[in-house]
C-alpha cells in the first residue's frame, strides 16, 4: 500500500507526479517527522480519500500518534484560516485588517509537536489552500527560527506533488463515474 497505491492508480498521462511522488516525497531531504507530517497534512487538505488513506498508511509507520494528530490539525486549522485571510486579503478594503478573526485558534499556539514541524505543515496546506497571506506569514515565523529556504522549498515541492495526485485521481474518477 503507501505511495505505491497512489503511484499505480495514476494514468499514464500523470508520469511526472508519479515520479515525483517517489523523488519528492519518499527521498525528502527533510526530517522524517517534517517529511512525513508534511506529506500527511497536504493530503488532508487535498480531499482525495485514496491519497490520504495511502500516505496516511505510511505515515503511521514513521510518525508518533501526536506528529499525526498535529499535522492532520495543520490542516484541519489551515482550512479554516485560508478561506478567512485569502477572503479578508482578496475583498481589497484595509479596514478588514483592523477587524479581530475571533476565529479558536489554540492548535497554533500548543500544537503537541515542535513549533517548526507544525508551522512548516501549515505552510505547505496554505499552499494548496492558495492563501498569499498565510503563506507570507508562516515563511516569515519560519524563517526567522533559522528554518532555511531549502527546507521550505521541499515543504512546497511536497504540497504540490501531493495536490497534482489528489486533483489526477479525483479528475479519473469522475471520468468513470460520468
């Protein structure tokens, strides 16, 4: 199971992300928790239940139950604020800056992991989520704990070879099911 599922359920036409799955993801340069908590994040957020069951499989192999909860709340989080920031940034109007989210936030603050795991996850979901202003401000807390940008660099070629799987899979199944 694993990524291998995810690899032989790709048509032909999807050859890249299926190489990339094994070159992005299984040879990550990063930490296996950063790795691995970043892969599972991203298919959380990316919705397709044969990516999240098949990096979920082999995430609970390499992380402890508290990484897995932490990155599947990245997500779940992220969700929230990507839609709320992105909408606040994308209306135009500065006077919904001074506006307070009075959104729960507490996972931000207590994640259960460290501090730099969880916001590198909350990166890469934000962007899938395709929120400028949540990418801007997690870089940012990264980058000021000494996070360097080639770690954030394999975050995002996570994220987006997760995404490219998730959108693929999701596109063939709807061609069957039409």
């Amino acid at each position: 199971m694993g990524l291998n599922t995810i690899r032989e359920a790709l048509p032909g036409y999807a050859r890249d992300t299926k190489l990339n799955l094994g070159t992005v993801i299984a040879n990550s340069a990063l930490p296996e928790q950063q790795g691995w908590g970043t892969a599972l994040a991203c298919a959380v957020a990316a919705r397709n239940p044969t990516v999240l069951r098949a990096i979920a499989e082999e995430a609970v192999g390499r992380l402890k139950p508290e990484a897995i909860e932490a990155a599947k709340g990245a997500a779940s989080v992220m969700a929230m604020n990507n839609v709320y920031y992105r909408a606040k940034h994308l209306i135009g109007d500065q006077a919904y800056a001074t506006l307070p989210a009075r959104l729960r936030m507490q996972l931000i603050g207590n994640p259960g992991v460290d501090t730099i795991d969880f916001e590198l996850w909350c990166l890469a979901v934000s962007a899938i989520g395709g929120c400028g202003s949540c990418l801007e401000s997690h870089e940012r807390t990264l980058r000021t704990a000494g996070v360097s940008r080639e770690v954030i660099h394999d975050a995002l070629r996570i994220a987006s070879v997760v995404n490219a799987a998730a959108v693929t899979l999701a596109a063939e199944e709807g061609l069957r099911s039409g």
